[in-house]
C-alpha cells in the first residue's frame, strides 16, 4: 500500500490519521484526531474538524468544510466549497457577553452513509443523516435526513426523484418500480422507500 501523500502546504494536525494512498491536497486543513481512510482525496482547501471520521475512497472538492463530530463512511463525495454544518442555534458568545468556547456548547455531526454524495455548495444542517447512495443537488439546503437513493434539490431540499448506485436519476416504469437506464439495475419503492431488486 502507498503511503499517503500530502502537500506541503497543507496543514495536517499530527495527531490526526491518515489512510493509505490518501492525498491532501495545497492548504487543506486537517484537524486533531481526525480519522481519514484509505484511498481518499482532500481538495485545496477543504477543511476537516477534529474528531471528524471519514471512511474509505471519500473525496472532498476544493473548500468542502465537514465540521466536527460528522462521519462520512466509504464511496462518499463531498462537492466544492458544501458545509456539513454542526450547530442548529450558533452564538459566538454566551448571554453575558463572553467569547464562547468548545465546552460551552455541544456540536451535533451531519452523518453521510456509504456512497452518498453532496452536490456543490450544498448546506447539511447539523445532525441530519444522508443516506446511502442519496444525492443532494447543488446548492440545496438539506434540512430533514434524507432516504437511501433519494435525490433531494432546493431549500429547504424536497425529494425531486431517486437516483441508482451510478447516481442517474432513476426512470418508473411502472408503479412503484424504477429501472437505472444506465445499469439496468432494477428498484422497489415502498412506503416513500427505496431498495434495490424486485419486489417481494
Ligand atoms: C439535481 C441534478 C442531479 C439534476 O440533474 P438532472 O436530472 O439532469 O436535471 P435537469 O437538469 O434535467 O433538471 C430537472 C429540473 O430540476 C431543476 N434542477 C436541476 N438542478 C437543480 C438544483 N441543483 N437545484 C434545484 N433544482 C434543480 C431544473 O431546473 C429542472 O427544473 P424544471 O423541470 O422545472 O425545468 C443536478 O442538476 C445537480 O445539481 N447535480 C449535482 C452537481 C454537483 O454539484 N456536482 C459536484 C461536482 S462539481
């Protein structure tokens, strides 16, 4: 396995842990205890908290910001310049006046499952869930969790369809069933859910 690779310019915390082949690209930010795996891509400038646990083949674009305590598991795609927010009611400063620190609030992690992507510009408010294989349109304001193959665009993000493993949005062909015209693979709809293969 190849060692990661990392700019020069780029400003790695050295408690943090990077996977094998990994590249962090010119002023990407990666912060204490951080967890990057293996295979992943770190555009200029995209910033990772501390704590922040990022799975396997996960590519951040250049300025993607993923505040602490998020994780994103493996496959995940993080557009240009998106914001994994962490905290619903931001104050720099408590009532009396005084600079807030990190023990007096609690940030609450965006969770991004296996092979979801976030389109650019995006905002995930803080503690939702992005669900495997979903896809958040560019520019989208994501304020509900979003289902496994959804496709969610606008603000606040509806579901506008659902999209397939090769993330193309996915064509009904007939109730409930919908076919990815690139792959052929064929989905279930349930219950305002969707699941790969035929229906049971
Ligand atoms: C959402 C998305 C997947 C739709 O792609 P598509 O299926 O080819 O859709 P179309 O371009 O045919 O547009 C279909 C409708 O959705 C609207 N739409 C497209 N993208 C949208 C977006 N990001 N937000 C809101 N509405 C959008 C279109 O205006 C159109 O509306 P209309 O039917 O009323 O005219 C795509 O536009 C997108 O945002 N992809 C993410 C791109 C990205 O951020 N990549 C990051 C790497 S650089």
């Amino acid at each position: 396995m190849t060692e990661p690779r990392i700019a020069p310019t780029a400003d790695v915390d050295p408690t943090a842990k990077i996977g094998a082949g990994t590249v962090v690209w010119h002023l990407a930010q990666v912060r204490e205890d951080a967890l990057l795996g293996e295979q992943c891509i770190l555009g200029r400038g995209a910033y990772v908290g501390p704590g922040v646990r990022i799975g396997d083949r996960v590519k951040l674009q250049n300025y993607a910001l993923v505040y602490e305590p998020a994780v994103l598991e493996d496959g995940v795609f993080i557009g240009p310049a998106a914001v994994l927010t962490n905290d619903v009611y931001p104050r720099s400063t408590d009532v009396g006046g005084a600079l807030k620190r990190d023990g007096d609030w609690s940030a609450e992690g965006v969770v991004v499952r296996e092979n979801a992507s976030v389109g650019a510009r995006a905002v995930i408010l803080a503690g939702r869930t992005i669900g495997r294989y979903a896809l958040v349109a560019a520019g989208a304001v994501v304020t509900r969790d979003v289902p496994d193959f959804a496709l969610v665009a606008g603000n606040p993000a509806r579901r506008a369809g659902w999209v397939g493993r090769a993330g193309v949005t996915l064509r009904e062909e007939a109730p409930g069933r919908w076919r990815c015209p690139r792959t052929e693979e064929l989905y279930t709809e349930r219950d305002g859910l969707l699941a790969p293969g035929e229906p049971s």
